[in-house]
C-alpha cells in the first residue's frame, strides 16, 4: 500500500496499530506515512510512553495543587496590602488633614480678664499636635470656642493660640465645649487651678493641724516667709494664729488681710484668723481678722468689684457660703483682692 492515506484515517488507525491489530499491508502504509508526517509520528510516540505510576501522578496533582495554592496566597497578600494601604491613608487624612474636633482635655490654657476682654493663651500638651480652623461662635450672651485638632504636618504645625473675647453682653465663655468664663468668674485654666487646690483642702475642724497645713499651701503662705501655727481650740471664736519668723515690707501685713476671708471661709468652725510678726524694733505684733468683720464687708466689696467690672454678683450671706465650689473660691478672691490693693497703696509700695 503506497502512502497515500491521510492524517486522519491514520490517527483512527493508530490505536489498533499500536495494539499490533492491523495487517502487514496496513501497517506498512501506516509507516510509509509516519516517516513523511512529523505530526503523526509524534502522536504515535506519545500513545507509546509508558503510563505515569499512581506515585507519579499524585505527585503532579501535588505540584498542581501548590502552584494553586501559590496564586492564592499571592493574590490574597496582594488584597491585604492593597487593604493596609487604604486604610493608612484613611488614617493618615483623619490624622493629618482632617483632625478632629479638638478637646479641652489636650489643652493647656490660660484666662485673664482685664476690660471688658477675656485673654485665652492656649497650648497643646502634647508635642506631636497642633490646632487649626478656630472658630468663634457668639449667641444669646453665649461664646463658643472651637477648633480642629490633630497631628503637626507641613499642612498644620502650630501648637498654640492667642484670642481675645469681647464681654460686652456676654454671660458664659466655653472652650470647645467647657465652660471658661461665667459671669465675671474665670471658671477653668491655670488661673483656677489654686482655687481647685484650695476647695479640696477644705476642712471642718480648725483642730485638724494636718489639713490646715494644706490650707496654708494651697493659699502659699509660704511666699510670706517660715511660720508655726498656733491653734485656739478651747473655746469660740475658734482661732488660728500663723507666727511668721519676719516681717516682709509690703506682703505680710498686706497679704493676711486679703487671704484671711478664704482661711475662715475653707475651715468650717474657724471664727479668727490671726498672724504675728517682728517690727523692725524686733517687737511681735498681732494682727487678727473675725468671721464677722468679713461678712459685714461682703457687701460693700462685691458692689464695688461689680461697679468696677460691669458684674451683677450678689453677696452671700457669709464668706463661708463661698467655699461650695473652686468658680465661687476665686470669686471671693476676687471680691477681697481691692481689700489688698488698698492696703499696698496706703503703704505706698507696688503691687
């Protein structure tokens, strides 16, 4: 039989031929025709490879299965990071740009007032933030102060900030959400940190020389020189008498007298406050200041503080009533501070 079959009556021929089925004449047109058709000769090679053993082909689904499992731990830390990196730019906008509303909490702030203007100096008590976007927001005698705040950037690198708050009409001051200012009383910031001090150094009992002690801190009695105390207990008025080591020109005789009220007004049964000091013959003087001698001056002083501040205070009934909260504390101090400037003038030195 001549080579003239073809490709496809062979490829149907190849089983059998390679099974030995077909006849001599069969065979030899088969490969007559094998050895002019690469194709077909190649076909027959790969139906006469011997079969993969079992172990063989588990290994390839092995290999196959590991490929597999490579593209799919490929394409699942690629969606991880892709994920990681949406996110850090979530987080690094909220961070850097966006901020958040900022909080008194993270502040270290400052409040003076002096006509008719509140003074805010504020700062951040971390490093690593800053403040932008200040807003201030006026209505119905109410302020509100606020800003963003979030991580220092190229974008947002200031720290700190300085604002001035005209009072006129206004009755409350808040600082992103806490209120600083009511009604002539600086009610938060460093200015009120002595007077938190003090209400917490409150006592009953005038025999309680440990807590008088802290009475005498948080006032800062200190700045007056060394003293002892001496304590009148037996009987009432019950006493406390602060023996002072040396007279200071212009503070001791000038201070007493404007600390006194906040002295009677943290010890509960404390009736006189009295200081002793050495004049420049070396002689003591006593000086003593009565519960009902800063009472009866109440009055007076609270409407010459409100003459002079534009306020509406109303005088309680004693300077006891005062020690309900650290914003009524300081209002006393403000009330008695004219008591001190008088007397700083009528010695004729600064104050």
């Amino acid at each position: 039989m001549k080579d003239n079959l073809p490709c496809a009556v062979v490829r149907d021929l190849l089983p059998a031929y390679v099974e030995g089925l077909t006849e001599p004449e069969t065979n030899d047109a088969v490969e007559a025709h094998l050895t002019s058709c690469p194709a077909c000769a190649a076909r027959l090679a790969a139906m006469r490879a011997p079969e993969p053993t079992p172990e063989e082909e588990t290994a390839k689904e092995v290999d196959y299965l590991k490929k597999v499992k490579r593209r799919g731990w490929k394409r699942v830390v690629l969606a991880v990071l892709v994920t990681v990196l949406v996110l850090m730019g979530v987080l690094a906008a909220k961070l850097f740009l966006l901020g958040s509303a900022a909080g008194p909490e993270s502040m270290v702030f400052y409040v003076e007032q002096s006509d008719e203007v509140l003074s805010l100096r504020i700062s951040s008590a971390a490093s690593a933030n800053a403040y932008w976007g200040w807003n201030t927001r006026s209505q119905d005698g109410v302020v509100e102060i606020s800003a963003r705040e979030g991580l220092v950037s190229p974008l947002h690198n200031t720290a700190s900030a300085k604002l001035d708050i005209p009072l006129e009409g206004v009755q409350e001051v808040y600082l992103c959400g806490r209120l600083i200012w009511q009604e002539g009383t600086i009610t938060a910031g460093k200015a009120l940190e002595q007077f938190e001090t003090l209400y917490e150094a409150r006592t009953p009992y005038v025999g309680n020389p440990s807590a008088l002690n802290e009475v005498a801190q948080a006032l800062h009695l200190d700045r007056l020189g060394s003293y002892t105390f001496r304590l009148e207990t037996s009987a009432e008025p019950y006493g406390w008498t602060v023996d002072f080591e040396r007279k200071i020109d212009g503070l001791t005789n000038e201070l007493m007298p404007y600390l006194a009220p906040q002295m009677l007004a943290v010890v509960d049964n404390l009736g006189t406050v009295s200081w002793t000091c050495p004049d420049d013959q070396g002689n003591i003087q006593t000086h003593t200041v009565t519960l009902e001698e800063v009472n009866a001056r109440l009055p007076e002083l609270t409407d010459a503080y409100n003459d002079a501040n534009g306020t509406d205070w109303e005088a309680l009934r004693s300077v006891k009533d005062y020690a309900q909260s650290p914003a009524m504390l300081q209002r006393l101090d403000a009330i008695f501070w004219q008591v001190y400037v008088d007397a700083v003038r009528a010695a004729g030195t600064d104050y």
